[in-house]
C-alpha cells in the first residue's frame, strides 16, 4: 500500500504561517472617534481597518457616516429638538458594537493601531467638517445651519441671540432676525436675548427682562412693533415680557 505523503510540499501547501493582519484601530478607538468626531471619523476608522484586511465595504462606511450626519441634522432642524443630542450616544453604540462584531476576534492577532493615530484622523475630521459647514452656511445660511444653531437652537444677530421653543422653528428665528436687522435695531451697544415661539398659530417673542419697568415695556413694544412692521412673510407679533424664571410680565400683540 503506497505512503501517505509526509511533506507539505506534497499537496502545494505552504508550511509558513500566512503573517498576522496589520494593527487594527479597535472598537474602542472607533466608538471614541465616533462620540467626539462625529461618524464621519468613526467610519473613516472602519473604513482603514477593512482596506487594511483586503475586504470591501470600505467606500459603504464612509457613505454610512456622512449619510447618519445628514439625517441627523435634518431631523434637529425639522423637529427643533434635542434630536442630535440623543443621536450622540446611539450612533456611538451602533458604531462601537458594530466594529467590535467586524474587528473584535482579529485584534489578540493583529494588535493595535497608535491611539495617537486615531486622535489626527479625529482632528483632522473636525476641521474638515468645521471649514466644509462655514464654507456651506456663508454659501447658503438659510439651508445650511450653523454649529450653535445645531447644538443650541440659537441664531446670532449681530450681537443679540434669537432662539427658538415651544413650537417656533429656525425658520421662524430667521426670519424674526431678518427683521431685527431690516429695522436698523442692530447696535453695538443692544444686546437682545429673544426667544421665538408659537401660541397657537400667533408668533410669540419672549423677551428676557428682569422687571416690567415702564422703560422695559417701552422697549419691548417697540421691538415688537419693528419686528411687525419688517417681518416678511407679514403676521402678528405677540411680545411677551418673561423674568429669568420665565414667568410672564406683561405682553401685547402687534400686527402690520
């Protein structure tokens, strides 16, 4: 009965192990990256790891990461909520969990990547976004929202704030803005804190003042009747007098 071949070399087989895969950026380093730079950095991580393993995929995480930041900031902007700060923590357990699932068993073999390596692909992701969105909202302010007004629900006017609640909306404090700025009240030496919502289909400015002061009504009617008279589309104006605490001093309506 013949032998049974002993060598490897008989069947074409190579005795030498095939080498580990390069360091891998871990689950961790991505849920990191993904929690202080966005998913655009969280993919690209996951994007390097796959390119590093000779798999595909890698162009569908970078087009993942993008699309999650585009969806996020239109339902902040639709909704006028906490939508990106509840985003925050789910897309960091979505991407943590999911590169654990693809990397996790390689890394005891693989080791790895320079934490200091994932630090610059998150920096240099940050600056990106950050010069592509200034580019984006001098381009188009309307369409494209500023990080204090994703963040914060605030728009700057000059030196005054206009935020928005309780059913007022961006466009709405654009607009309130936009008719701050038409009635020439844009000062150096005025710094307005304004909050734009809706009481039913009335728009109402709450108007931050520590007292009801026939000065402070004086003013607040005054910037109610401006923000009337430039508001475009034209509607009525509701001026509300809130103390810190948000309890109502007094209030009038202003119509064009």
């Amino acid at each position: 009965m013949a032998l049974e071949p002993t060598s490897p070399f008989a069947f074409g087989h190579d005795p030498v192990a095939s080498p580990p895969p390069a360091p891998l950026f871990s689950p961790e380093q991505i849920a990191g990256a993904t929690f202080f730079a966005t998913p655009v950095a969280g993919a690209l991580l996951v994007a390097w790891n796959l390119r590093r393993l000779h798999r595909g995929g890698a162009v569908l995480a970078l087009a993942l990461g993008v699309g999650v930041i585009g969806v996020t900031l239109w339902l902040d902007l639709v909704w006028s909520g906490a939508v990106w700060w509840l985003a925050v923590p789910a897309w960091t357990m979505v991407f943590g969990a999911g590169s654990n699932a693809l990397f996790g068993r390689l890394l005891a073999q693989a080791g790895r990547r320079s934490p200091f390596t994932a630090l610059a692909v998150c920096v240099a992701t940050v600056l990106a976004l950050g010069a592509a969105g200034a580019g984006a909202t001098r381009l188009a302010p309307r369409a494209v929202p500023t990080i204090a007004e994703i963040l914060f629900d605030w728009t700057g006017v000059g030196r005054s704030q206009v935020r928005w609640a309780d059913g007022g909306t961006r466009e709405d404090a654009l607009r309130v803005g936009g008719a701050i700025e038409r009635a020439g009240l844009l000062r150096d030496d005025l710094r307005l804190a304004l909050t734009v919502a809706r009481d039913g289909d009335r728009l109402v400015l709450r108007i931050r003042l520590p007292d009801a002061s026939p000065e402070a009504v004086a003013a607040a009617r005054m910037l109610t009747r401006a923000v009337a008279d430039y508001l475009e589309p034209a509607e009525c104006v509701t001026g509300r007098i809130v103390n810190p605490g948000g309890a109502t001093l007094a209030e009038g309506t202003s119509c064009r």
